[in-house]
C-alpha cells in the first residue's frame, strides 16, 4: 500500500473513533455528573436521572438563566431536618434565588454565581430573618444541569451578583422595602453574625444540584422565556462525619420582572390621580373657608400634619427612584405631584390658617411678622426632620407610628369642641382626604400581589380604617348635629343664646342692618337674632354674617360663638 494512501487511511480511522466517543461521552444524555469535588455518593445524581426528560436536552441552545426566581423549599426527610442545627424546626417554606450567569472558555459551561434567599427556615422565636446564602457554580447548558456550592465570601465586598441585585426591580424594591419597614443594616449584619446561618457556612459544605427546564408558553403566556429550576441541597459536614441537616428539595421558577415593572408603573399612576384628587379638594376646602372667619377656624396642626405626610411621601418615592434606576421616571412624576401638593397648596392654606389666628396690631412693623412667619417654618421643618430621625431610630415600632401618622383628624375635632366652630370643614373634603390618605397603606399592607414584596397584614388594615373612619364619622357628626353634640348638657359651660327673650314693649328697631328689610317682632319664631348689644337681625342674615366676622355689624363689639 502506498505510505501517502497508508495516512489517510489512519486519519480517516482516527476521525472515526474520536468522532464516537465525542458523541457517546459528550453530546449524548450520560447516566449522571460527575459532582464538583468527590465525594463517596454521587451527590443528587440519582435523583437527577429520575427528573430528567430526554426531550429537554435538545436542540443544544444555549439559555440565559440570569434573573430571579421564586419558589418554594421544603425537607426530604421532615422527621430530622437537622441533627446538629436545633434552630431548623420548620420542614418548608418560600425561597427566591437571584443567579447571574457567565459564558466561560469551555463551550457548554457557564459559570453561575447568586445568592439564595430562604423564608421561614428559623422557629418565629428566633429573631433573625430570612436565611440568605451565597453560592457560586456552573451550569452545563446542553444538559441543562446546574451545579453550585456555597460561598460565604466577604461581606462588605460588592461581586458581580450585587451589581445584578442593585439594577433589578424585583430585587431592590424589596430590599428597600425591607429597609424602610423592617430593619437597619447596621442591625441586619449583628443578626448576621449571630445567625445560625453564619455557624452553618462555617461547619458545612453547601452543595446544590438542579435541573434547568423551560416553562411551556401556555403558563406563562407566551410573553417572556421562563425557567424552572428543580433541584436538591445537600449540606455534608467540613469532617466529613454526616450531614448537618437532611437534603432540602428546591422548587422555583423564574420571575418576569416586568410584571413588577408594570405593576411599578401603575402604583405611580395611583398616586399620580391621587394627588391630583387632593388637589381639588384642597381647593374646594379654601373656598369653603375663604373668609378670614373661615380660616380661623380650621386647626393649623390638622393642615401641618398632612403636610408633613405628603412631604414624607415625596421623599420616599423620589429615594425609590433614585435607587431603582429604571423606573426614575415613574417615581419622579409621582414625587413631583407628591412635592406640588404639600408645598404650593398645603402651604399656602397654612399660611392663611396662620394669619387669621394671628392678631391683627396695626402698629406692628414688618421685621416682627418676618419673625413669626420665620419662627413657622422652623418649627414647620424641625417637626419634618425631627419625624424622619423618630422613624429611623424607632422603625420596629412602625405599624404604631403609621396609626400615628393617620391620627390628623384628631386637632380638628379638638379644636372644634374648644371653639364650638361651626362647620368648619366642608364634607367632600372629610370624605375625600380620608379615602385618599388610605389608598397608599391600604395597597402596600392589604394587596396580596403588591410590587413593593411586603408581606399582607389584614389586621394593620382593619385598625387603620376603622380608627380612621371614626374619625371621619365623628367630623362629619360634629358639622350636621354641633361641635359639642356628643358632650352632655351639664357639663357643657354656659353660653350666650342668640333667640332669648326680650321685652317686645320696648322701643327696638325693627329694621336688618343687614338686609335692610323690616323684622317682625310681633311674633316670637327663629326668624329672629338678638346679639348682646340688644341688636335684632334676621336669623338666616346674621348666620352669614357671623361666618366672615364675629362681630356686630352695628356697633363692631365682638360676638361669642352661636
């Protein structure tokens, strides 16, 4: 045989059997993984094999698993979920896994790092949170298998997946939301450190094995590509002497976080229309009381404390923005209104409160009112700082400080039972502000699905609507039936009646100065007023009268309450 014809032949042959093993090694479904390190069991690779559909593994495309998935965990073995950690005594509960994965050197591995979120692992007694573990791997794509082990890493340092974390939705706005409603950093890394999760990552090997599939376009209606990862968590001990706690079987599919990123938007378009309803009813109180009679008697704590919400709301929102990149538009917009209610028409109706409660000196100079009016926004403002420093430092006790917050009713009926005012609030706006005021708590603690991932609390939003129904009703009672209705007659200090007797003998004029028409004095009936300068008008005239100025329009003596 000719030696050129001889080494095409060997090549030809050497193709052959490379080719077949290649095949049968590489590109074919295997019996298992070999596991990340070896160890005497195969590492869930039993469990694999029985999950594993021949379908999913082609055609060899390669899936981005980066993102977030929800789901659930729960222990093979619930009777012993562990033997050397007490603190297990839950056997299931939710988990939420953040993975970002990147394309390596070798064709069909990608390496995977994340952290997985477990709610519910610790007894309620155990003041600690959520158990969060930090893990790193690889994902082999054309076999859709997912190998990770734990790595507790450095705390302070910022990987790869914290920079996914910070520019997610899904993720930050419950970071944020945790942060506002539930803890400090400063205490979240004491709870850290005295977690048994942190003796976990010392004395264990956390070690994950899972299968990827993709989720059929009917369930998640053909939108977004989705993923399921289904999978088992072994923890062998660091001496190798058993496991720390029985195997932990993982369950979670991937969340389209745009559905968050809409229901984002929508929240914002809420706010957008109800600041916009607050608004108009904001107008209609001012011409409601536009008269300096009017003014005075609305209680300046009622308006300053709706402002310091509204200015509270504006700061929340603006910060969410700022920190949620993506959705600064939306947020913004909603600051924005946010910013215009509190500080256009709020304050402006502050200041007419304030000036028709001030004394009118005509010798007083600028420089004093200057002072006074100085003097209100400091304290105006203090009050706003000093509320954000009470709230971070008392956050535990936030449910209350939130019943505190809705309490700005409260002023107003006080002020009106200490006054005995005369409706000096208009209805719709009771009615309106107190639904409004509830729309924003009401979604963040009642809705189920809310984009903000903070846990419904049913009895937070009864007690809040209930205590602030009552003290709608009680408003609306005291303009219909009197300021002092609900206080008993005995008690109640004496004041001057405007239809008393008098001695119809007597020379009276029997003329309104008001509407300059005739009274009838002949006939006793509450058509009829008497001031206590001895001074007769019609009922309906002097009502009027006494709503601009509570003095007599014919001698200017001040008039005592009705």
């Amino acid at each position: 045989m000719n030696p050129m014809k001889s080494w095409n032949f060997l090549r030809v042959l050497f193709r052959i059997i490379f080719g077949s093993w290649l095949i049968s090694g590489v590109l074919l479904p295997v019996n298992g993984l070999r596991p990340l390190r070896e160890r005497p069991r195969s590492w869930g690779d039993e469990w694999l094999l029985v999950s594993k559909d021949e379908h999913e593994l082609g055609p060899f495309s390669s899936w981005n698993i980066t993102g977030t998935y929800k789901g659930d965990w729960r222990f093979l073995d619930s009777a012993n979920s562990s033997s050397k950690f007490p603190d297990f005594k839950k056997s299931k509960g939710n988990s939420v896994l953040e993975l970002i994965s990147t394309p390596t050197k070798i064709t069909g591995v990608h390496y995977v790092q994340g952290v997985i979120i477990f709610h519910g692992v610790f007894d309620d007694e155990h003041d600690v949170g959520s158990a969060q573990i930090r893990v790193e791997g690889v994902y082999i794509w054309p076999f859709r298998q997912l190998r990770m082990v734990g790595n507790s890493g450095k705390d302070s340092e910022f990987g790869q997946e914290d920079d996914y974390m910070l520019s997610n939705p899904y993720h930050l706005l419950g970071v944020f939301s945790s942060q506002v409603f539930q803890e400090s950093p400063r205490e979240k890394i004491w709870k850290r450190k005295h977690s048994p999760i942190y003796e976990m990552e010392k004395h264990c090997n956390i070690e994950i094995a899972a299968q990827i599939s993709r989720v059929s376009s009917s369930q998640n209606d053909g939108d977004h590509d989705q993923y399921h990862i289904e999978g088992l968590m072994e923890t062998p001990s660091v001496d190798d002497d058993g496991d720390c706690f029985s195997p932990m079987l993982l369950n979670a599919t991937s969340v389209n976080v745009e559905v968050y990123y809409n229901k984002a938007v929508n929240y914002t378009l809420m706010v957008t229309f109800i600041s916009f309803l607050q608004v108009l009813l904001l107008i209609r109180q001012m011409e409601h009381s536009n008269t300096h009679s009017g003014a005075a008697k609305v209680s300046i704590l009622m308006i300053g404390h709706q402002a310091i919400m509204d200015a509270y709301i504006c700061l929340l929102h603006l910060t969410a923005g700022i920190l949620v990149e993506s959705l600064f538009n939306a947020f913004a917009t909603a600051a924005f209104f946010k910013f215009v209610v509190f500080s256009i028409f709020e304050m402006r109706y502050l200041l007419a409160i304030w000036k028709a409660n001030r004394p009118m000196n005509n010798g007083e100079n600028w420089e004093a009112m200057r002072r006074e009016l100085s003097a209100l926004y400091s304290r105006f403002y203090g009050i706003l700082l000093g509320g954000i420093l009470v709230m971070y430092e008392f956050h535990k006790y936030f449910r209350f400080i939130l019943l505190l917050l809705h309490s700005f009713w409260i002023p107003q009926i006080i002020i009106n039972v200490v006054r005995d005012s005369r409706k000096p609030l208009h209805p719709h706006y009771i009615l309106g502000i107190t639904i409004t005021r509830l729309a924003v708590p009401l979604y963040a603690f009642g809705c189920p699905h809310n984009f903000m991932r903070i846990e419904p609390d049913n009895k937070l939003c009864v007690c809040l609507s209930v205590f602030m129904g009552l003290q709608a009703s009680l408003l609306l009672l005291q303009h219909y039936l009197g300021s002092r209705w609900f206080i008993p007659r005995q008690i109640l200090p004496e004041k001057y009646s405007y239809y008393r007797r008098f001695d119809s003998a007597a020379n009276h004029a029997t003329d309104c100065v008001i509407c300059m028409t005739a009274i009838e004095l002949s006939h006793r009936s509450n058509d009829c007023m008497v001031t206590p300068c001895d001074h007769f008008f019609h009922s309906s005239c002097l009502q009027r009268w006494m709503d601009i100025k509570m003095e007599c329009p014919t001698c200017r003596r001040p008039l005592p309450p009705s």
